[in-house]
C-alpha cells in the first residue's frame, strides 16, 4: 500500500481533517497534498489510528494459554477484524507448566514476526500472583504469591516479551515484585485484588501504574476504605482499564471514571476469551466451562469469565451510550494504550514516522478496513 488520497483521517495535533497519507515501507512519510499515484481513494470511511488492545485472552474459539502458534495467529486474525492492530496476548492463572508453554509459544511466534493480522506486541501475564479474595473468573488452585525469581523464569521463556502483569500489592512479596517489574522495564498492573488505598499507595510509589479491569474483581469503593476503586480515580498516576461492554461496567460507572482520570489515563480493553466471534453456546477458560449468552461470558455460578467484546463495539458503546467524545473515545483505544506500553513513538496515533497502522469505521462503527505496518490485513467484502 502507497497510501490514501483525500482521505477523512484522524490525525495527530489535528483532529479530523481531510488529506492525502503518503506510505513507504510500512511508515507514514507525509500527510498533506500529495502528487503521487497509486493511492487509495474512497475508503467509505475515517481512518483512524490501529487499536491496540493491552488484556485479550483469546478470539475465534482460540486462547493465548492453547500455547500454539496456530491458536496466536487465529487471534491475531480475528482481532483485526474488529481493527485492532497490535495486543498483548493475556495469559491467566494457571499451572507453572502451561503457563511456560502460552509465553513460549509466543516467544516463538514473535521471533518469527509474521503475524496473520494484529501484531503481537508481547505478553500481559495476569495472575498467578493474585488475591484469594478476588480471583474472579481465574483457577483459585493455581493461584501463587508474588516471587521475583519465578517472574525472571517466565520473562526468559517468553523472550523477554512480557510487557504488563496484574498482581495483588497486598500479597506477601507484591510490592517487591513490583519494584523488581519497574527496575525491568514491565508494567506492574493492580488487579483481582483486596488491597487497601494505602495498599495502592505504596503500590505506586514502587512503580505501579495500571489497574487491570477497573470496578473488577477488587475491593470496591466506600466512604471509610475507598479500595482500588478509589485510589484508581484518586490517583492520577494511575492508568485505568475498562471493559466497556457495559455489562461488567455500567454506564454511569465508565462516566465516574473518565470524569475523574487525566485525559489520558483510561484504557479500553476487551478482556476477550475464546468464544468472542462464534455463537452463543459452551466454551472454556483455564479448564472451566464457560458459557456465553447475549454477550455475556459466565461460569456456571454467573461469574462473569472475560467478555465477547469487539473494541470498535467498545468504542461504539463509550460515544453512543456514554457520550464520550468521538476523538476522545479513540485515543482511550489508542493514544492511551501506547502511551501506558511506552510505545507512542511508534504507534497510536496518525503522525509522520510512525508506523502504518490503521483501522477505517464507517459511521456506525464498523470495520471496512485494517492495516497493519503498511499491509491490509483485513478488507470488510
């Protein structure tokens, strides 16, 4: 691909504008009027930065802990399709064992770097070290207490590809856990969690900067013991995740955060297993049944086990039902997540340098278009 002519595109430091996008070796080389032939005109749509989808489990009835290439590349298929361009393929509490295989198979997948759709930006590795109290949807047998030398074990296996674990501060060994993941570079993440705001506090102060699947699966806000809920809103340090399908979040819920977060310290994510993609029915995460009716992912005792959320509909649900603003409700999909990965430089937004990576929505928020480092990777027939 050459690149687009007379375009609506959402471009850095610009908004929405129409222009031509000059491409050469899966880099934007020029945004403005262009003379040169061969570029795409009629996209029937804006074109917007690639999303990029920090917690997703799995897609298309394939999950990160299948530990199989095939498996990584199904989801990497299936995400484009929803226009993202780039994720973190999210492991959860399991075994030593299989949690080893899912990062070796992605350091093996990523030293290939050929990815069937989104790109697989490293690993979210959430859990083990979590809480009892909090485990959610997560195998309560496999969880483990925060050990610096295991996580070295599993950074090695995985290539050293993990870029984000969740973990409970307030375990024993959490806080050293996370000053030992910010002396390494990795994004230390609060999540399924009992811990206290002053938990939270020394939790930052070691160098954490995210909370996983905010209002979820940790203690909640109250008027004497605010919890994570309300060190995430209180604490501008702090990036927060939402899954917007407004089902494990309300709508007046997402608003509270976003009213009370910087502009750029909320993250959509999907939290996706498997079945996101098929039809209702049977489906599986870390060896429990899960079963998925009217876009909601449960375990037979109605915990709620990930989600089937596609982000454009993430993005959809924040403007249409949230009213959030449409530029804005991108960057939570995009500028935001990139930023929270150190990553800007190079994706998350439209801008000269910076890596082809584009999703095209018509104005009902379907994808007509993916492009992923200057190649289509999925075109809407």
């Amino acid at each position: 691909m050459e690149g687009f002519k007379n375009v609506r595109a959402y471009v850095e430091g610009q908004g929405v504008i129409t222009t031509d996008i000059e491409i050469e070796n899966g880099r934007i080389t020029r945004i403005g009027k262009s003379e040169k032939s061969g570029l795409t005109c009629e996209i029937g749509g804006i074109l917007l930065p690639g999303f990029i989808d920090q917690h997703v489990h799995g897609a298309g009835g394939a999950d990160a802990m299948d530990a199989t290439e095939s498996a990584l590349q199904t989801i990497s298929s299936k995400l484009a399709e929803e226009g993202t361009t780039a994720f973190l393929a999210t492991t959860m509490t399991q075994s030593k064992k299989n949690i080893s295989a899912a990062l070796g198979a992605v350091a093996e997948v990523r030293a290939k770097g050929v990815f069937s759709g989104a790109e697989i930006l490293g690993v979210h590795l959430e859990g083990p070290f979590i809480s009892l109290k909090h485990v959610g949807a997560q195998p309560i047998e496999y969880v483990a207490e925060p050990d610096a030398a295991v996580f070295d074990e599993y950074m090695k296996l995985s290539g050293n590809s993990i870029r984000m674990v969740t973990l409970a501060p307030e375990v024993k060994g959490g806080i050293e856990l996370i000053s030992h993941l910010k002396n390494r570079g990795v994004a230390a993440s609060v999540g399924h969690t009992d811990a206290t705001y002053a938990d939270v506090v020394c939790a930052v102060k070691a160098g954490a900067g995210n909370v996983t699947h905010t209002y979820n699966a940790q203690k909640g806000l109250h008027h004497r013991e605010i919890g994570v809920v309300g060190a995430a809103m209180l604490l501008d340090e702090l990036n927060c995740e939402l899954i917007c399908d407004l089902i494990h979040v309300s709508a007046p819920a997402v608003k509270l955060v976003i009213k009370n977060k910087p502009r750029d310290k909320v993250t959509l994510i999907t939290d996706a297993m498997r079945a996101k993609g098929l039809p209702d029915g049977l489906s599986e995460l870390g060896g429990q049944q899960v079963f998925v009716r009217n876009g909601e992912a449960r375990l037979k005792d109605g915990t709620l086990a990930g989600s089937v959320l596609r982000m454009n509909v993430a993005v959809k649900n924040l403007v249409e039902k949230v009213g959030v603003n449409y530029t804005d409700a991108v960057d939570f999909a995009t500028a935001n997540p990139a930023k929270n990965l150190h990553v800007y430089n190079e994706r998350g937004s439209i801008a000269v340098g910076k890596r082809a990576d584009f999703t095209v929505l018509d104005e009902s928020f379907n994808v007509l278009l993916t492009v992923v480092n200057g190649k289509t990777v999925y075109k809407k027939c």
